[in-house]
C-alpha cells in the first residue's frame, strides 16, 4: 500500500490566498515555488474527444501530466508525475486543432494534473486555437491554485500567459472535507467557476454567469413520502 504523502503550507502565515487556502488536505505553494517551465516533461496522460462532463457544451480535453498539490483523495492522483503517460507531440497537436473545426464542438478544456504547470504545452497550443478560431472557441481550465494566488507578486509570468488566452477558470484545489455531488463542473465547495475575462477586467474574480449548482433536500423529500405513506395506511 502506497504510504500518504506528506502534505506542506509552504507559503504560512500568508493571508488572502482563496477560500480555504491554505488547507491541510493539499500542499500550498508560495508564489513562484513550482515552476512548471522547469517541471513540465510535457507528457500527456489522455486526450478525449466530444464529451460533455469536462465544461459547458460539447468539448475535447486534453488532460496534462504532473501536479505537486496532491490533494487528499485525489481523482487523477495516478497523474500527479510529470513523467506519466506519453510525449505531447505535433501530430496530437495537428488532430486536436482538426478536432475543433467540428461545428458542434464548443471549445476545449485543459485538465490534469496541473494544467498551469504544463505551460510549455499548453501556452503554444492556446496561441495556436486563438490564431486559428479567434474567440468562436472557448478554453477551459482546471487549476489547483486559486486566482488569488495567481495573482500574487512573484508568480511566474507564463501562468498568466495562459490564463489571459482562458474563458473559463475552475480554481482551487480538491478538499475532500468539502466534497459535494450537486456541484456543477466541480468536486468541492471552495472550488468556484470564474470568468477570466470578466475577472481581468474586474481585478477580482467574478463567478461564471450560468453557473447553476443543483439544489435537492432529500431529508425533507423523504420526510414527504413517509407522511404521504402514513396517511394512506391511517385512511385504509
């Protein structure tokens, strides 16, 4: 059985890094601590075409190799090192572009892993959809860190290199403490959908505009069905 790795707040005492950051589930960097430049073997663990679960619409996902915040619990923790699963390579990059000329695909999501350590794949790619579709299709990401520590003096520059080429932003890490199945697009309640765009503009993040959690009380569900029953039973 593998042993747990041990889990840092690199950055303590450092206020104002997100909800929930720092967070004893996951390791929190300083800002500019991983430097995905340097980490990046630019290896792919998967890519999937035409799916609907990884963003809003029909998508492909492209899902990068390596992450250092090794969440608790984990659902890609098999991909945490950079040097899993095969080398990014010009042909994969050619059939993702041949991909989204489909018409009823709506963009592509980055996912991992650390998509924000996987810049040396990733920046070149993001510039090449923007060069080829300008804004007809959208780029999703998925990311470990929250934006409030992106935007921290001393972040590498080629993370916001990216982020200023995304639409859409699924921030913070994993928490398993905060686990809930009726969130959309995300695994825990720190998580939050952000606007890249809006949030630039905004200097601060602001919440995706369809965002629409589900919402269901099953207690009180339950509790209907058993009166309904008992006054059934008491009416026979």
């Amino acid at each position: 059985m593998d042993k747990a790795p041990t889990l840092h707040d690199f950055a303590a005492g450092e206020t104002g890094r997100g909800p929930s950051i720092p967070t004893d589930e996951a390791n929190n960097p300083r800002a500019g601590q991983w430097d995905g430049r340097r980490m990046s073997k630019r290896m792919i663990a998967d890519y999937k075409t035409f799916i609907v679960t990884d963003g809003e619409g029909v998508r492909n996902s492209l899902y990068v190799s390596g992450c250092p915040f090794h969440c608790v619990d984990c659902f890609n923790s098999s991909i945490w090192d950079f040097q899993a699963g095969h080398e990014y390579t010009q042909r994969l990059e050619d059939k993702i572009i041949e991909d989204l000329r489909a018409p009823w695909v709506q963009g592509i999501t980055f996912l991992g892993g650390e998509p924000l350590l996987n810049t040396p794949v990733l920046v070149p790619l993001a510039e090449r959809i923007r060069a080829e579709f300008g804004k007809t299709k959208d780029i999703w990401c998925w990311t470990g860190y929250t934006w409030e520590e992106l935007m921290r003096p001393g972040e590498t520059p080629d993370k916001l290199d990216l982020l200023h080429m995304i639409d859409v932003l699924v921030d913070g890490r994993y928490i398993k403490s905060q686990h809930d199945s009726l969130l959309q697009f995300r695994g825990s309640k720190n998580q939050r959908i952000l606007d890249v765009p809006a949030s630039f503009a905004a200097g601060r993040p602001v919440i995706w505009g369809r965002l629409h959690d589900q919402e269901r009380d099953i207690p009180e569900i339950y509790l209907k069905d058993r009166m309904a029953g008992e006054d059934l039973q008491s009416s026979s």
